[in-house]
C-alpha cells in the first residue's frame, strides 16, 4: 500500500495510513500524538535518550540517542515518511539536513523562531500583536539601559532554552539587579536575554491553533492557572468578552497563516483588567493546556497536529462539554491513585514515566462538568494537590 497520494496538500503529499510519522522526542506529548496516529493508521518511531520512554510504549520502533545525535535524526529520518517533534528544544539544522529524505512539513522556520525570545517577539510584534514591552538584552550595560527604559517590575528571560520559569527572574528594584549582575561577573558573562516589563494582568489564558499548511483552525479559548511556574489548572472555556474571543481566534490564524502552519501551536495570552489581550509566547507543537480536547472537544489537539502534518483536511473543533483540567506532578502521584475508585469523572491519563520526580509532570486528569467553579473546588477538596494550597486559593472571577 503507498504511503503518499499523488494528490498534494499544500506543500506535501498527503500521507496515507499505513506511513510512518517520526517523532523527535519521546516524553508525553509524543505519547499522545503517537496514540492519535495509531487511531488514523500510522505507524510510529521515536528518537529518544531513555529506553522504553513514554512515546515509544505506544510506538513501533524507538531510536535510542541523544537528541542533537544528527546520525539518530538521519536513521529516524531514512524510517520514517514524516518528521515532527514534541518540544521546541530541537536541532533545526539537523532537520533541515535530512529534508532530503523524508518530509518535513513543519519547516524549521517555526522553531527557530520558537527557540529565540528576540525572534519571536519580533514575528509576533511584525503581525501587528501585542506582547509585553521588551527589550533585548546582551550585557549587564544594556540590562540597566532596559531597566531605564521598562521600569521595574521586569522579568529578565533568557533568550532560548527556558521552560516552566527556568530561565526568568523578576526584577523588582536595583538589589535584584545588582545579583544578576554579580552572577554574571561570576560566570563570565550576561546569557543573552530580554528583558519584558511586567503585565499587570487579569488571567492568563491560552489558545491553540492548527493547519495543514494552506487551512487553519483554532480551539476554544482557556484559562490557565500556574503554581510555581508550572501549569497546575486549565478551565475550559475561559470567560471572556466578544471583543476578547473575536481578537484571539483572530491573532490565532494571523500568526499560523504568518508560519504556514502544519500541525498544532499553543499560544500564550495575558488578558488584561481592560480586555487587552497580550501574547506571552509561542508553543510550535501541542501545548499542557490543550490536554482537556481529548476528552472535551470534537477533535483533540493531538489528532489535529496529526492530520495537519499528514495534510489531511481540518473540521473546526467544537466544545462539546466545560472542562477542567489538572496536572499530577510525582508528589500528586500516590494521593490520585489511591482516590481512583472514588471519582468516576475522573478521566485519569498516565504518561507511563519510570521514575516518579517531585514536580515532573506524570499525568493529568480532566473532569467535564456544568460547574467549572465548582469543580475546582471539589478538586482541591481531595487535598491531592495540599502543597499547592497556598497559592491556589484565589478565586475564578
């Protein structure tokens, strides 16, 4: 049976079931795009260090390697017909170097836009979106011209490799400043940096959207709630005016159309007391806070990255029940399981990690419901998640 069809979808032919999608990383993002694509037919390999890693559970064949390794990219590579990726932290010019051989429908220019602050903020600001004030920063000289610029509060980020607040620090008056300054001296230099003014905002929230390249979808907007720099609740849907709903799915499909969007990407938004609504950042790839459209929307986001990749045509998602949805770290391990018989509406996703880690993220588990409110409450009233009490106690107006 022919993987591809002589039909072509934008800028690939359009992938047939019994083809093999190679997926660059093997953590639970992979896991889940590898189980949407069993559903659709495809076979599945993934390039990971870690044997029997969550993606390659649910896979055919696993390469086992470093994820810079260019000779593993070009064995997944010469195995598969399609290349993706789980996460943003991915040699782009090893991509580029095995397009010869196997399709690339994501490019690259999306991750190395992704992969730097400057960048992003750039194509983000270039399309006519907001984002925070910010400055690029290479040196403690231009940190303190940025701070006489932006004021204080800022939040000083590096430009690439930052993940759930690795990366940032908040500036609040000079003191801050003056031990970034030291740490710099100390190691030699400033890592290249932006500096972001602070956004005195509402909630933040989060929309995906997905393409095939030429046609763009977008899903319900979300609000999301983070303890530690780490996402513990989405809320489906996210309360917002029009005007609000109107903008984001419009910026959505501005910023997908500006990337020629093949797959799903996950955008970061402050919204604003006034209705302002702010891009963050930018996701090239399934996003934390999309995990409650397996079970909530009419297309999930994994099965829309997976048929955008494939260029298969895209429907656009509907909500078809509220949501919440909750992330287990390892210390919410134990206490969830031991709760599994008490809560039926639990829809309880486990991403089959071996080693159990304080605040590594081991699952999730989302309740649909007519009551979002109520359903937080009557999460947080399990006490599995006691050890984020402190922050967690605001309420959802």
């Amino acid at each position: 049976m022919p993987s591809l069809s002589e039909e072509t979808h934008g800028r690939m032919a359009r992938l047939l079931p019994g083809a093999t999608i190679g997926i660059i990383g093997g953590g639970q993002l992979g896991r889940m795009m590898a189980l949407s694509a069993r559903y659709m037919g495809f076979r599945i390999g993934v390039l990971d260090p870690t044997p029997d890693c969550p993606a390659a559970q649910v896979a055919d064949f696993q390469v086992t390697a470093a994820y810079g390794d260019k000779s593993a990219i070009r064995e997944l590579a010469r195995r598969s017909d399609v290349l993706t990726y789980e996460f943003e932290n991915v040699d782009a010019d090893a991509i580029d170097e095995v397009r010869d051989i196997t399709a690339t429908p994501q490019g690259t220019d999306l991750l190395r836009v992704t992969q730097d602050r400057v960048h992003e903020k750039r194509f983000i600001n270039e399309h006519g979106v907001r984002t925070a004030p910010w400055r690029q920063v290479d040196d403690c000289d231009a940190l303190r011209s940025a701070i006489d610029n932006l004021g204080y509060p800022a939040v000083l980020k590096t430009r690439c490799g930052g993940y759930d607040g690795h990366g940032q620090v908040v500036l609040h008056d000079d003191s801050d400043r003056r031990r970034v300054e030291d740490r710099a001296e100390r190691e030699g230099r400033l890592p290249p940096s932006i500096l972001e003014g602070f956004v005195d905002f509402a909630f933040e929230a989060s929309i995906l959207v997905s393409g095939n390249g030429t046609d763009f979808v977008t899903f319900p907007i979300v609000r999301n709630i983070h303890r530690h720099n780490i996402l513990h609740l989405t809320i489906a849907p996210a309360r917002v005016s029009k005007e609000v709903e109107r903008e984001t799915h419009a910026l959505a499909r501005l910023l997908a159309k500006g990337f020629e969007l093949s797959g799903t990407l996950g955008i970061e938004l402050f919204i604003t007391r006034d209705d302002r609504v702010i891009v963050n950042e930018l996701a090239p790839r399934p996003h934390n806070s999309g995990h409650y459209t397996i079970e909530a929307c009419s297309i999930d986001q994994f099965d829309a990255h997976i048929r955008g990749i494939a260029g298969w045509p895209l429907v656009q998602p509907r909500l078809l029940s509220p949501a919440v949805m909750v992330n287990v770290l390892g210390q919410h391990v134990a206490p969830t399981r031991a709760l599994i018989g008490d809560h039926p509406e639990w829809n309880v996703h486990d991403y089959g990690k071996a080693e159990v880690k304080h605040n590594r993220k081991m699952g999730h588990i989302t309740v649909l419901t007519d009551d979002t409110e109520r359903t937080v409450g009557e999460l947080e009233a399990t006490g599995c998640w006691d050890d984020l009490r402190d922050s967690a106690s605001r309420r959802l107006s």
